[in-house]
C-alpha cells in the first residue's frame, strides 16, 4: 500500500541474514553473495516472493539466537535459528510460520539473541500497545503457528513490532 521499508542494518560484511515474508517463508544466507554496488543500481535479488507476498522482516544473524515472528492476528513464537538451513540468496526460502486465517499474514521477524532480557513491543493499526518479556513467548517449530501474543479488538490488526532491550534500559 505504498508503505516504503527503510531497513538497514550495520553488518561485519561476512554475516547470515535472514529475509522473512508476509506468507510466512524465510531464507537464510551469506552476505558475501550480495557483491558491493553504487547507490545507482537495482541490487541483487535476496528472496524470490511468491504471488501476493511482500517483505515482512529483515536481520542480521547471530550464534545461538532465535527468529521471532508475529502475525497480523497477533500470534507469535520464537525458533532457534538452528532450525533454518543456509541457502543461496534469491531462492523462494522455507517456512518459518503456517499461515492461515485465523493467524493473518506475517507481519514482523527478528533475531532475538537474549530471549530473558529482551521484550517486545507490538503495535496494532487500531493503536492498541503491549509490551511483553520475550523469555513468555513460546519456543516452536518452523511449521507451526505460534500462539497469541496480543488479543485484538475486532477488526483490529498488528501493524508492527519492535523490540527493546532488558527492562531496566528500557526505562532509563
């Protein structure tokens, strides 16, 4: 709907990143298969989107970290990221959340590497907030579809996630 992502993150240059979608795929790979260009040109293609999916989330990888998701509808969960193979950039990726109706689209992933000292922040369109400690949301597989994290008013949706860091920076 014309929203434009502006999602940069800093990275070492031999970095995993993880591109997630609205239909619940995800890919994993390299960033040296991304070759150095001028700001002039198109880039290279990370993820291939299949019909109707756009780009929900983007990070960096890290050791032992997990993937968190959360769909329109307000389900959630965390997967190792053990659990994502490595591939090639451009390739259509692997599910990272069952989609259905009752879940709504994926609408927000990143990489959680301290589980019980981050939290989570989810915004719905209707302006409803909550802020969670990431250490409640349920660990699951790639193929299943989480459980609620946030309940929505009727019609309401998520619109996005953020996350911050221990509760005590958090409130500095």
């Amino acid at each position: 709907e014309g929203d434009e992502l502006n999602w940069v993150k800093l990275s070492a240059g031999s970095d995993e990143v993880m591109i997630g979608t609205t239909d619940g795929k995800a890919i994993r790979f390299n960033e040296k298969e991304v070759r150095p260009m001028g700001r002039d040109t198109t880039g290279v293609r990370g993820i291939t989107l299949r019909k109707d999916a756009q780009v929900a989330g983007f990070d960096i990888l890290r050791n032992n970290a997990y993937v968190l998701v959360v769909s329109a509808r307000g389900y959630g969960k965390l997967t190792p990221i053990d659990e994502y193979p490595a591939h090639s950039r451009g390739g259509q990726g692997v599910y990272t959340m069952a989609i259905t109706d009752r879940t709504g689209p994926l609408v927000g992933m990143r990489i959680v590497v301290n589980p019980e000292e981050e939290q989570l922040i989810v915004i719905s369109e209707g302006g409803q907030v909550i802020r969670t400690p990431i250490e409640n949301i349920r660990v699951a597989g790639r193929q299943t579809q989480g459980v609620i994290i946030m309940r929505l008013d009727d019609g309401d949706t998520v619109a996005t996630i953020a996350g911050v860091g221990g509760t005590e920076e958090a409130e500095e």
